[in-house]
C-alpha cells in the first residue's frame, strides 16, 4: 500500500494507516484515480474518537480479504468529520436522505464525479439483525455498476438534485442579508424567544434531567441562551434560569462528567445520564466550561455558584492539563476507548469495582461505592462502573469525597489511558479561548488567561497566514492546507474578542476585527451566506454550486450563529451600523427556528437575548485593579452579551487603523484602537465606567455600587 495517510495531520487518518485498503486522502487525486479506472468511490467518514469507527475499521479495514474487494473495485477514501466538516455535512445530508438517519461511521458511495449513489453507516462483517455485511454491500455495488451504470448514475442525479434542493432550504431560511432589514421582526423577536424557552420546559426530563429521552447529549448552547434570558426580565426569565439550573446541576452529579479529574464526556447513552460514551471533545468542553463559568458568575453566593465554579475550575484545569498542546493551542479529543493487551475496551480507563475503590481507599471504600453508585454488577463492563452520585452531594459530603480523589486519580493515571487526537482545530480552538478568559475573570486566574493567551498567539503564528486566510487544522506547529470554514473564522472571532474584554490587550481586539472583516469579504456574496469560502468541486456535484450556510445547529453554533454573534459584538464596539444590520438580518430565521426547533438554535437564540439587551457596552478606564473590580460588578449582573472595553483613557475620535480595519475606516483613536473607549478621560486615581446602550452613555461611576445601580437603570 501507498501508506498516503502516515504524514496526515488527522490521528484519525493515521490510524488506518496501516490498514491493507489502499485508502486516499480526499482530494481531486483520489477522484480523478476512480476516474481513470473506472471504479466507484468508496468514502468512510469518522473521527478519531468514535467507538464504532474502531470497531469497524478492526472488523472490516484490518481485514485482508475486506480489503482485497475494496482495492480492485473502489477507489477508497477515508475522511476526519472533524477536519472536513464540509465533506461530512455533504455526504450526511446524502446518507439521511437515503436511509433516514445518521451517524458514524459513515459508509458512503459516490461517482467519480463526488455525487453519491448509495450510503449507510456501520456495517458488520457478518449479516446479523436483518443488517447486510460489508462485503455483502461491496459486492452489491461492484455489480450495479458493472450491471446496472444507467440506474446508478441515475440514482445520484436524483440525489443531488434533492440535496440542491435542500440547500436552496438554506438559503431562504437566511434570506437575503443585504437586504435593509425589517425592524418590524424584532419586535416580535421577546415572544418568540419566550416561546422557545415554554417548549424547552416542556422538552425537559423532570425526573432525570435534560431534555427529551436517550441518548442524552449536553445542550451547551441551550444552556447558555437559557442563563441570558433568565437576567431579561421578562415573563419567562424564571423559568429560564430554572430550567438552565437544574440542567448544569443534573450533568455535574452524572456519570457524563469526569468525577475525578473534570471534564465531561460526548454523551450518555441511558435516560439517567449513568452510562456516558466516553469520548472527550474539546467542543463539548469549552462550551460548557464556559455555561458553568456563567452559571457561578450570575448565581451570587450559595450553592448554584459553588458548584458552577468547583465544576469550571475543574474542567479547566484538566482542559489545560489533559488537552493543552506545547506551543499552546487544544487538542481535539480523548477517545472513548483504551487499548488493553492489544485491545479496545470502551471507557476502560474510567471504571471501577468495589473491590478496586476498597483496596485503594480502605475504609472509605465502601462509603466511596455507595456515594458514587458503584454496584456489585458494573452498569458498562460486568464489574466496571463509571464514578457518579446521581445527585448534588451535600458540603460534608463533597468535602469527604474531595479528600478521597486525589488517591483515586493516582491509580487512575497508572492505567492504561485513552489515545488523545493532537490535531488542533482553529474554530474549536476560538471558543476555548473565550472559555478560558471568562473562567480566568470569574475564578481570578492568570493561568487560565495565560493558556487562552498562549492559544490566541498559536492561531495567529500557525493558522493565520500573511494574506489573512485561516487554516482550519495545523498538526505539530504545522498548517495543513485545509481551508478555514465559515465556523473557524467566526470561531476565532468569538474567542480573540473575549480575550480583549477580559485582559485588555488590544491586540486581540485588532485580531477580531480584522477576522470579521475578512469573514464578510470571504463568505459572503451577492446577499448569500456560505459555510465554505471555497467549495471543492466534488461536493458541487454532489449538493449545488455553492452551498448557503446552515444556521441550525447540533453539538457546536453553527457558522452563521457565530458570525452574527461577531458582528453584533464588533457593531458594539465600533459604532458600525451596517454590521449591526447584517446580524439583525442572520437572525431572522429565529421567527421560525426559536418557537418550533429551540434545540438547534440555541447559540443564535443566546445571540438574539444580546441583541435585545443592547447589547450593553461598558468602557471602564483607569488603574489595572480598579477596573477588573468595576468589571467583575458587571458581570455578575447578567448582562447578556455584554461588551466590554478595557484601557487607560482615551482621547480623539476613531480614525484609521493599519490593515483591512484601517481599509474599512475604522480603527485607531489617539491612544486606542478601541472606538468605544475613544474620548473616555481616566480618572487620576482608580477607574471608572461608563455604560451605553443603543448609542447613549450614562455619566461615568467610579464604584462597584454605582455601576451595579446605572446597569439596573
């Protein structure tokens, strides 16, 4: 074999690259190889995390006769869904379209050309349940297109033609954002939010907690719009703020979260949240570190806001230990599985007896059993349970079992342990940041904001190349040529402008701002949005020219979501109408989306809540202590979305600034690059704020009890 996979950035990719498949990269090569020998395509689609994916790559890829087949009949490619989300949204839409559900991994064949013709997911290498083997696929598809070439390339014409269709669903949900908005919507926009959260409660588990039955996936996004609109005052705030309370409490006690060590897993298979798939994602992580950062935040003094914090403090720490890279920047994953003597076992690492928790911990083992629900039968291996009370532990019993961790953790660490894909993701990577900078500001921790830091300076030394373009994957110090999507660059975007807000660095300002300008200039055309800024050919055949970007959302918000959040933040900062406009017009879809499917939506509904809060914009100038005391008043408040401009006093109005912002005219004030602190004087001694909304300013206040009064106002 070409062993083409060895040098990919992708441990996903490298996994197989051992395996007897002659297995190519995506790419026009690939297809252009199926071309020239007249041969079908065979594109498996998975992520180096994904527990079936191993099974079936040992099963059927590992296999030498499976791979016989594959090598005479097929072109064969394998894909990483995590560096190609472009390729994976494509051939997903086709593999629903033609089997009604989806997931990984993801069995897809396709003509020469990119158009798929037949897809599936997991196959076995056996028949079994009604279910074909692998082979048993292969061989049907090898004779349709020996047979039967008319009514294959039929059945992808007519696949194409309806994942057209599709995407032009896309593009009307959007509409055409150059259009001058309507302001008559958002008018209507309080009742629809309002609408969303009554069927969010009525979704919710009240016994166990989250929403709607197994598998149970954490509802980042969700939660985070549900915490603004709980500060909005409005008729449903309550029960926002409840919904989103018990959700963040039910997930720290489940066996989803990381007792020992922090950190949550992809998701859990059982209604009761007491069997996760173990994987760990850094997209996952970030998003909830940054809900329960909030949660503290905004809770006062009590019970909500000493777990909110025990819990970011803890999957901080272990984001920054487990997933942090040398140079900085995050890791994508933990996988769900552990090798032992050769082979996988899913979650082996994380599991326990009770005669394994007595023989480390004595005495205490039996109470440690009890509290964290493990029995004499293991709920995922015949005696291995995951660590888990089920419930919120009462203070003496947290302190006990905080006494007992460490000891449990050493044991742990000599395990076997789960292999960790290094690939380092710009989008993933932008929330981290953000995640890591208001966790920093809450628990007053420079670490935490020297890692976001160190990650912020990585993008810009790695993935942002000299012309502006973002790289979506690097792997060992090194950009690989993937291009940035539209949820890289406003990834990023989200992350560099929460880094400036918290630590005042102005140079993370100027990066956002030249991201947003660069993310308009590239993904933006004639009034459409796209998720790709370039779309290979391949996937033009299969699902249109130029796919209008999807605003809905699953495990991360969405593209678009995170684009109207960048700009709505950015017209807060620097006055720009016109970017104020186009998040208003990105989220129009809401009318629709917020009352009916608020389950996808939550991020752009999280970005709405800003958009009717103002958002608010505080300038606080002065002396370094005295403004972060001004600051962190603030943000217990609520505020959602709040912009936040840090400096020490400035004079003069804005003017132009050096690169695409100074091209745009906007920019550098006398002393700032920051519009919104232009004309701001620092007082002699410690700091004050002013507070705006919708373009007027209150006077300035130099307490934390007057500015708590002036944000009330």
């Amino acid at each position: 074999m070409a062993g083409r996979l060895r040098s990919e950035a992708s441990a996903y990719l490298r996994q197989h690259a051992g395996n007897p498949v002659d297995w190519w990269p995506f790419g026009d090569q690939a297809f252009e190889q199926a071309r020239l020998r007249d041969v079908p395509v065979f594109i498996s689609i998975g992520y180096a995390a994904c527990h079936w994916c191993h099974v079936m790559a040992h099963e059927s890829f590992e296999d030498q006769a499976t791979a016989d087949e594959l090598n005479e009949h097929f072109v064969s490619i394998k894909v990483d869904r995590e560096e190609r989300p472009d390729v994976d949204a494509v051939y997903m839409a086709a593999t629903q379209a033609m089997t009604g559900q989806g997931g990984w991994p993801m069995s897809v064949f396709a003509l020469p050309d990119g158009r798929a013709f037949y897809a599936g997911t997991y196959y076995p290498p056996r028949p079994v349940s009604g279910m074909p083997s692998f082979r048993q696929v292969l061989a049907a598809v090898s004779e349709a297109w020996a047979e039967r070439r008319s009514g294959v390339e039929e059945s992808a014409a007519a696949l194409a033609e309806a994942l057209g269709r599709a995407e032009d669903g896309n593009r009307q949900l959007l509409g055409d954002l150059v259009q001058v908005p309507d302001g008559g919507w958002l008018g209507q926009l309080p009742a629809h939010l309002e609408q969303g959260v009554r069927l969010l409660a009525q979704q919710e588990d009240r016994q166990f907690g989250g929403f709607g039955d197994a598998p149970k996936f954490p509802p980042s996004s969700v939660v985070q719009f549900l915490l603004r609109h709980a500060t909005a005052g409005s008729s449903t705030a309550e029960l926002a703020g409840g919904l989103a309370g018990r959700t963040l409490a039910t997930m720290a006690g489940s066996a989803l979260y990381d007792q020992l060590d922090g950190g949550f897993a992809r998701y859990a298979v059982d209604r009761q949240w007491s069997v996760p798939h173990f994987e760990k994602m850094l997209y996952d992580n970030v998003q909830l570190l940054r809900a329960y950062a909030q949660w503290a935040m905004q809770s006062g003094q009590g019970p909500d806001r000493e777990l909110g914090a025990a819990v970011a403090s803890e999957t901080a720490d272990w984001m920054v230990a487990r997933l942090g890279m040398p140079g900085g920047g995050f890791a994508s994953s933990l996988d769900a599985d552990t090798v032992v003597d050769g082979v996988h076992h899913e979650g082996a690492t994380y599991l326990w007896s009770i005669a394994e928790l007595e023989d480390v911990l004595g005495a205490d083992g039996a109470w440690a059993a009890e509290t964290m629900n493990v029995g004499a039968r293991g709920t995922v291996s015949e005696t291995g349970s995951p660590l888990h009370p089920g419930r919120r532990l009462a203070p003496a019993e947290r302190q006990r079992w905080n006494a007992l961790k460490p000891a449990l953790l050493a044991v742990r660490s000599r395990r076997p342990q789960p292999a960790r894909d290094d690939k380092i993701v710009a989008g993933w990577n932008g929330l981290a940041i953000a995640a890591l900078a208001e966790t920093a500001e809450l628990l007053e921790r420079p670490d935490l904001l020297a890692a976001a830091e160190a990650a912020a300076d990585y993008l810009l030394r790695v993935h942002l190349d000299d012309g502006g373009r973002l790289a979506r994957v690097s792997h060992d110090g090194a950009a690989q040529g993937i291009e940035g999507l539209l949820e890289d660059y406003a990834g990023c975007t989200e992350g560099f402008f929460a880094l400036y807000a918290v630590s005042g660095a102005e140079r993370w300002y100027r990066a956002a701002e030249d991201l947003v300008l660069r993310t308009r200039e590239l993904f933006l055309r004639d009034g459409v949005l796209s998720d790709s800024a370039v779309r290979p050919a391949q996937l033009s055949a299969a699902a249109g020219e130029r796919g209008a970007a999807d605003p809905l959302e699953s495990a991360t918000p969405s593209g678009a979501n995170l684009f109207a959040g960048a700009l709505l933040t950015h017209a807060a900062y620097s006055g720009s109408i016109e970017h104020r406009a186009l998040a208003e017009n990105l989220l129009r879809y809401l009318e629709r989306a917020a009352p009916k499917v608020p389950r996808a939506a939550g991020w752009g509904m999280a970005v709405a809540q800003a958009m009717l809060a103002g958002p608010v914009e505080l300038a606080v100038v002065g002396e370094s202590d005295a403004a972060a005391e001004l600051v962190r008043a603030a943000r217990k408040t609520g505020q959602p979305g709040m912009v936040v401009a840090r400096g020490t006093g400035g004079t003069g109005r804005a003017g132009g600034a050096a690169g695409i912002a100074g091209a745009a005219g906007i920019g550098e004030a006398a002393g700032t690059s920051v519009p919104l602190l232009a004309d701001r004087p620092a007082p002699a001694e410690g700091a004050l704020a002013y507070v705006c909304r919708g373009m007027v300013c209150r006077r300035p206040v130099g307490s934390a009890e007057e500015l708590v009064a002036e944000l009330a106002g």
